[in-house]
C-alpha cells in the first residue's frame, strides 16, 4: 500500500457512526503466506460460485432436452430463490457465530445439492438439488466477500472473476459432450478441496458470549421477514407471463405480498430491532443509496447479457454449446482485468466518481449496440460489443462496493456487504425474469402458431426450441433465427434503458476519504501477539 492510503472517516458521516473504534493502517494483517493461503482459499470458494453462475446459461438448452417437463424455468429460478433468501441470515450468523463455521456449512449444502443435481433423473429432483445448492452458494458468495472485506483492500476483489469467465466454456463444453451431470459433479472435489483449505487456514477471531447470548443477537423477527417476502416476489416473477398471465391474481397475489413484505422488513429494521440486519445509516446518505442502486442494476444487466448472448450465439449461428460458451468469452475475460484496472485506479486516486462513471459509459455504448443485430451479422461485432459491454461489467463490479463502504466504519463491512451481496442477487433474478418475459412475448408474435405448437406445457420456449434449430428446413430455420434476432433486439433496447438509469443514478454520488483498515475484532489470530482467543 502507498502512504497514500492511510485511513480516514468522512467528517459528514461521523454522526452516524460508532465511532468508538480506532483505526490504523497497521491493523490489516501482513501479506505472509498464511495470508496467501488463506485468500487463495477464499478464491477457491468463490471460484466454485462463479463457475456455477456463468455455466448454466450455456447448459440449460441440453439438460430441457434430455430431463424435458414443464418446470425447467426454475433450474435457474430456484437456486437463486434460495441463495437471495438466506444471504442476510448467513451475513447475521457469521456475525454472531463466526465466519468459519457458516462458510463451511454453506461449501457443504453446496456440495451436498450438486450430487443430488447430478444424479437427477427428472426435472423435480434437479430442481431441488438447485434449491440446495442455492442455499450454500448464497452463503458462500456472502461469507467470501465478509472475509476478503475482514482481511485486505478492495482492489484486490476482481481476480475473483476468473470463475465467470470460464464457466460458459466448461458448461457448453460438459454439455456438448453429453456429460451435463459432471457440470454438477465437478463442484464436488472443488468444495471438499475449499472447505479443506478453510479448516487450515482460515482462523480468525470468534465474537465472545455464551451461546445463549449468541442466539439472542439474531434478529429472527427481521429474517423471516425478509425470507418470505423474497421467496412470494421470486415466485411472482417467475411465473409471470409463463406459466400464468401477468394479470392474473396468481401472480399479482404474491407478487404485491412480496414487495409489501420487503417494505414491512425495512420498517421493522429501522423502528424497532435490536440488532439490525442492514445498516440503516448508510442507506439514509444519498451516496450509500447510490452505490447499492448501481450494484443492483449492474447484477442485473450483467446476468441479462450472460444468459441472452449465449441464446443469441445458439440460436442465431447454430454453435454449439461450447462455441457460444466461447463466444462469449470476451465478455467474462475482459471484466477481471478492467475490475482491477478500476480498483486500482481507485486506490491510488482516492476517488470512485469518475471510474463508476466510465463503467456505465461503457455499458450503454456496449449495449446499446447489441440492439444493432441482425440473424446475419457477422459474428465478430456481437463478440466486440460484447467487450465493451463487459468493460463496464468489470469496472462497476469493482467500483460500486467503495460508494457503499467509505462512508461506514469498518466494523459495519460485514451488514454492509451481506446487504450488498443480497442486493446484488435479488437483481439476478430480475435480470432473468425481464428478459425471458420479454423473449418468451417477442417469439410468440414473431413465430408461426402451428411451429409453437409442437411445443407442449407453456414453458419458456426460447431453450425449448434452440436444440432443434438447426433441424429444421428452410425457410422454417430463417423465419426461427429471424425471430430471435429481432425477439433479442427488445431485450438489448430495454437493458440500454436500465443501464442509463444506473448512470442517471450515479450523479448524486458525493467523495468519501477511502479507508482500508480491518475490523480488528475478525483479525488473524494472534495479529497484535497477545494471547489467541478461542478459534472460529
């Protein structure tokens, strides 16, 4: 670290803030290789996260072929249903119980539903080994980014994105061959290898209390709150426009009890618990709000580009799954070096405005070209464009964590994040919802009745029909690749409009002095050389 980065908390925010702490630079743990293997542990847990994200989206057209049913919308649905819901509770047990404990459990629910994935012979079982695997990924997305924000610097963050990059590829690659289920599998060695490392390494200071105090600092009330409303709205949204019309009482019904719910939590954290799940106070700044809005539309256009470029690729070149998982490449491997390009930029600068400022630049340039494709253009410009789009992906991945952290004191990073991160996969399930309803519309003007007939249940056609494109006879496959181009142009125009809105949502932003000290309370063990307290 420059001397640049010595520690400073906003004077405009200090009458939100505890303030009883003292930070210093020498507080953060020195960068032996106990540290290292420690932060290569945690990039393994988030590597296998990562994976999982980025190789679905190519998978899924070939798992609907062999598993068929009616309910394969939820393959992605019910595992960020599960992972969205439990996030804020993993962020309070980790809190209240320790960060090693929770992040072990999380890497054995995870293991646990990838075997169950792997060996489903039809959809349900499939769909509820997503479930569970939902429920350790959430727990481990938010425990990775807890820790990383207990031990080092921000900048170093965005080395995690290689996870993303390659999972298209391995995804489409297992999918090609026929082997799917190894998708699934291949989480197995990697999650017994992660919670190996963390039971050697990771070993951080545990809060004190007996157990029954422990148990008393969760805030139950705040956590069934949150998972039911999260669990009514994710169903609305994903059945909306498949399975039942938008303005039907089935989806409304939940869908108004959702976010009703979701408004009743806040109300409760901010009156009236006790130990509260959010941090209120950096929502009650204009640039903390500003930095959880950013991270929420940035997840959402990054989620929207992942699945519907690989539809484009499929669907309008017939590549297989691995030449679009390829394809798409750009994307994913551009957004780790412009993450840390940006961090560092940040870093040295002491200023996150600006870099936030290009990143969404970026991402309405990139993806307002997309909208630009036809069936026929050629197949380096959707890969260029994707590359700009992917430059703002990485850049804003980074850049809206420091928004949301300056203005807090270090002891508020793991609310803080746990907030961010459920944020940041509550607007998954958004970016997947308001493209698939927008493509699944778009088809069914475009497409010929009689062709969308042969297609049974009501179900998202798009991953339906992709397998058997290029069986079809001319002028069939023309009409079918057309429909998707121009299908696509609508979900490129709407997600153009969410990213200027996320850059409309920029402006307010205010400068914060960065800080990049670690709450001492979740230090290394024996950091200061006194006594070691119990272990985690």
């Amino acid at each position: 670290m420059t001397s640049s980065s010595s520690i400073a908390v906003p004077a405009s925010t200090n009458a939100d803030l505890p303030a009883k702490r003292v930070e210093s630079s020498e507080e953060r743990p020195p960068r032996d290789i106990r540290f290292w293997l420690i932060f290569f542990s945690l990039c393994v847990c988030g590597f296998v996260a990562a994976l999982e994200l980025g190789s679905m989206s190519t998978a899924l057209p070939t798992i609907v072929d062999q598993l068929h049913g009616e309910q394969f919308i939820w393959v992605g649905s019910a595992y960020a249903l599960a992972a969205t819901a439990l996030m804020p509770l993993s962020g309070g047990l980790a809190q209240v119980f320790g960060r090693r404990p929770i992040l072990l459990g999380s890497l054995l629910l995870f293991g646990a539903g990838s075997a169950l994935c792997g060996a489903a012979k039809n959809m349900n079982v499939l769909i509820a080994g997503r479930t569970i695997q939902g429920l350790g990924g959430g727990g481990i997305i938010s425990l990775t980014q807890i820790v990383v924000a207990d031990l080092v610097s921000l900048r170093e963050r965005g080395s995690w994105s290689i996870g993303c990059g390659i999972g298209p590829v391995v995804g489409g690659g297992l999918a090609v061959a026929g082997q799917w289920r190894w998708l699934f599998y291949l989480n197995i060695p990697i999650c017994g290898a992660a919670a190996l490392l963390v039971v050697l390494f990771l070993r951080l200071r545990t809060p004190a209390g007996t157990l029954r105090e422990k148990l008393g600092r969760i805030d139950y009330t705040g956590n069934v709150l949150v998972v039911a409303s999260t669990t009514s709205t994710v169903i609305a949204l994903t059945w909306g426009g498949i399975q039942f019309p938008w303005g039907s009482a089935n989806i409304l019904v939940p869908l108004i009890l959702g976010l009703t719910g979701l408004c009743v939590f806040v109300a409760f954290e901010i009156r009236f618990a006790k130990h509260a799940m959010v941090p209120f106070d950096v929502l009650s700044t204009r640039t903390g709000l500003s930095g959880y809005a950013q991270n929420f539309f940035t997840s959402l256009i990054m989620i929207t580009l992942i699945y519907y470029l690989q539809v484009y690729f499929q669907a309008c070149y017939n590549v297989s799954s691995i030449g679009a998982g390829v394809d798409g490449l750009g994307l994913a491997f551009i957004s780790a070096p412009m993450g840390l390009v940006a961090g560092i930029l940040i870093q040295k600068t002491n200023s996150y405005r600006i870099p936030i400022w290009v990143g969404w630049f970026c991402m309405i340039i990139g993806v307002g070209l997309l909208s630009t494709l036809d069936a026929d253009t050629p197949r380096g410009k959707p890969i260029g464009y994707s590359i700009i789009s992917g430059c703002g992906i990485g850049i804003l991945f980074v850049a809206s964590y420091f928004p949301v952290l300056a203005p807090l004191h270090v002891s508020k990073n793991a609310q803080a994040l746990a907030f961010f991160v459920f944020l940041r996969n509550f607007s998954l399930v958004w970016g997947i919802t308001i493209g698939g309803t927008i493509l699944q519309n778009e088809l069914h003007k475009r497409l010929p009745a009689e062709f969308i007939a042969q297609f049974p249940g009501g179900t998202e056609i798009a991953y339906s029909i992709i397998p058997v494109i290029r069986t079809l006879e001319e002028p069939l496959r023309g009409q079918v690749r057309d429909a998707f181009a121009q299908s696509l142009k609508v979900v490129w125009w709407a997600t153009t409009g969410i990213a200027g809105l996320g850059f409309l949502l920029s402006l307010p932003m205010k400068h914060h002095q960065l800080h990049t000290a670690v709450d001492r309370e979740w230090g290394l063990e024996n950091l200061d050389g006194s006594e070691p307290e119990k272990e985690v």
